[in-house]
C-alpha cells in the first residue's frame, strides 16, 4: 500500500514547476505508549469535552475559537479558514538558495520526504534535484501545513528530496540566560591536548542504527517479565566513583584505548541473567563514570 501524502503541490522555481508529494520522513508507531486506566477496574478512561455549564457535550458540538481578550473568544469556522489562502498553501516557491551547512541545527525541526507527483513530473524533479546536487545548495521555501506557515529548506537525498521545516527565530531561546555566566576561560595546554587526544581516539562514522533506544529496549524488557508474571529487574544504579582530579581522570580514559562504544542491538541476544548482570554491573558502571568525568 502506498503511503498517504501530507501535502500535494508544486515547487517552483522561478517559471520552472513541479508537482509534488510531501510525506513524513518519521514514524512514532514503534513507541510504547500507556493507556490511562482506571486502578481497580482497569477500564480505559475516557477524554470526553466537558462544558462547564452544559457537562458532557458531543465532539460533532465543537467549533474553533480565537481567545482575543481573557475568556473572550471569536468562533473561526472551516469557510474561515479556507478563505486565507495564500501561494504557500499550495506552492513551495522557491526563494533562495544557501550552502549546506549554513543552517543553524537548532533551527531545524520535522523532516519529510519530497518525491514527484506522478510521470510527467519526473524530469522536472530530477533536473532540480541534480542542480541542487552539484552545487551543493538547499533551497528556501515556504510552506503550509496544520494552519501554519513554515519556512522549510530542501536538498537531495537518494533519487529524491528532503524538505526540513524551520523554526522561526522567535521560538528560538536565546543563550545569554544560560550562558551568560560561563567564564570563556584558558584551559591548561596538557589538559586541553589530552582531551582533544581522547576525542580523536574515539571518533568514528556517525550511523544511527548503532544507537538503539536502550531505554525503550529495556521497558519492553520489563514489560515482557511482568507478562510472565515475573517481578521486574531493578538495574543496579552505576557507581559514580571518586575522580576528583581531572588530569588524572583524562590520562586515565585516554589510556583505556577503547573504541567507540556502541548500543546494543534489538536483534542480539536477551540479556544475561539477573544474578550475573547485577554482578558485572558495578566494574562496567566505574570505566563508563571514568570516560563521562573527562
């Protein structure tokens, strides 16, 4: 089956336009959610609107309202919505171009997938796509969706693209409240080319798959035992040691001379036993609390 849209449009460029399909690029249907239940009858609640005034009311019974003053509020129905249309509902024109790198990380938001709407669009998508390949640019845009204009910046990935929606800036904290009071400082030189030694020692190539969700493994774990009718395993808290002096404890790291570490998989066995894993734990935890003081 092939997977639902969110968006149908066009990309433009200048004259030049595509017709295009938007899908996310991300899926939460792995999560483990929880159900609110009741405690003695273990009925699944209910979340039903209640009006103050009239109780219970139907969902078929609710209407958008804009709080323009305190508890006052102005009713915005669907022809409402429908009648601020503007070029972005339905084209992502493009505007400008910029390098790679040159968006901020902490402005970037949700990603999708971008792929041509149907044959004739093919060409079209293509040229662009290798355009933005070879110059090694992403193109600013502007979108729609949920009711809500966002700029997005888009780039090739594979045979396709990726669109990548901005935040605007006034969502962005600033840092001066948090790092207003961190002094720049001058680290000594023996301390400062240990840890750059330690950093060069465990650095590889990023891939995601090495970096599973252990917490997510392990309430599946807990979940599973409890199924069993198995009482939960308590983890051991880790040993934090006593490093207090910081050159001792970057020496130290840097002389484990381990590679980088890398999380367990789904697909590797189940975890020892209780008894054997509380008691490799401590040994573990102490080299682990040695690397997190560097």
């Amino acid at each position: 089956m092939a997977p639902r849209a969110s968006w149908k449009g066009y990309l433009r460029l200048s004259l030049v336009s595509c017709p295009v399909r938007l899908y996310p690029a991300t899926s939460s249907s792995e999560r483990i959610t929880f159900n609110q239940l009741h405690k003695d009858t273990h009925n699944r609640i209910n979340m039903k609107p209640v009006d103050p005034e009239l109780g219970l009311v139907e969902r078929s019974d609710l209407v958008k309202g804009y709080e323009y003053e305190d508890k006052k509020y102005i009713v915005i129905d669907e022809a409402d919505l429908e009648s601020v249309r503007i070029e972005s509902n339905h084209t992502m024109n493009i505007e400008a171009f910029v390098d790679e790198g040159s968006v901020d990380v902490i402005y970037q938001d949700a990603p999708y997938y971008l792929a041509p709407d149907g044959a004739m669009a093919e060409e079209t998508f293509i040229v662009l796509r290798e355009a933005l390949r070879r110059s090694g640019k992403l193109a600013i845009a502007r979108l729609v969706l949920s009711s809500r204009e966002r700029v997005i910046a888009i780039g090739p990935r594979e045979t396709g693209m990726f669109v990548c929606t901005l935040r605007n800036p006034n969502e962005v904290r600033g840092t001066a409240e948090y790092f207003g009071n961190i002094p720049v400082g001058s680290p000594e030189p023996e301390m400062l080319q240990l840890a750059e030694a330690l950093i060069q020692q465990k650095t590889t190539t990023f891939d995601p798959k090495n970096y599973e969700d252990r917490y997510e493994i392990a309430l599946m774990q807990m979940i599973r035992e409890k199924l069993k009718g198995h009482k939960p395993i308590i983890a051991a808290p880790p040993d934090r040691g006593n490093v207090i002096n910081l050159m001792d404890a970057l020496k130290a790291s840097l002389s484990q001379a381990k590679p980088p570490a890398k999380s367990k998989s789904k697909t590797e066995p189940a975890a020892e036993p209780a008894a054997k894993s509380a008691a490799a734990k401590p040994a573990a935890a102490k080299k682990t609390t040695t690397q997190k003081k560097a």
